[in-house]
C-alpha cells in the first residue's frame, strides 16, 4: 500500500502559476504509474495528467496540454504538477493517484487507480 500527500495549491489569479506535489509513502515508490486528477464543483473528477514507472510516456487532458507538466522523482518519492497559465476554469480540487497495473489505455480513467491521495485545493481568480 502507498500513502500520498498533495501540497502547493493555493489562490492565484489568472495567468498565474502554481506547482502541486504529491510525497508518496509506504511501498516502492517507482513501481507506480502516477497520475493528477480535478474536480471542481458539481462535476466529475477528470483526468489531468500521468506518467509512466521510467518517465518515457506521459499523457496529457486536452485542456491543459502546452500548460501543464508532470513530472517525477523517484528518489524523492514525489511526483509534480507544474501549471503555468493557470485559466479560472483550472479551479477544482487536485488530487494524486497511484496505480501498479501495466501501462495502458486505462491511465486516463479513475477506475485504473487504487491509491488517492487527500486534494489541495486550487482556486483561479479572473
């Protein structure tokens, strides 16, 4: 079982930049696919952003693509959101997921990831 923790989010106006982290603890942390998901209120939580166990595939949302980047240390345990541009629409709660599956299709949905981590909230102003 892994622990996550998120931090970082925080207000910001629009145009801003923010960078989200996500500590992981407990088993190894680079056997994990990890993964930045959003919900803002009343909608669904939605897929944000993943990378693979050795960093070679990384997917993006369409609505944060050329703004957004994920990336990992697994020496740190940790794995980053860099979000640059930040829009009113980027409101919601983030959240860090893990998964130990086989890299596939699935990365984009939540069902593909067993461990969440708590949200950090991140808030746009226009």
């Amino acid at each position: 079982q892994v622990q996550l923790v998120e931090s970082g989010g925080g207000l910001v106006q629009a145009g801003g930049s923010l960078r989200l982290s996500c500590a992981a603890s407990g088993r190894t942390f680079s056997n994990y696919i990890m993964a930045w998901f959003r919900q803002a209120p009343g909608k669904e939580r939605e897929f944000v952003a993943v990378i693979s166990r050795s960093v070679s595939n990384l997917y993006y949302a369409d609505s944060v693509q050329g703004r957004f980047t994920i990336s990992r240390d697994n020496n740190k345990n940790t794995v980053y959101l860099q979000m640059n541009s930040l829009k009113p629409e980027d409101t919601a709660v983030y959240y860090c997921a893990a998964a130990d599956s086989l890299f596939g299709q699935g990365v984009r949905t939540r069902e593909f990831y067993r461990y969440w981590g708590q949200g950090t909230q991140v808030t746009v102003s226009s």
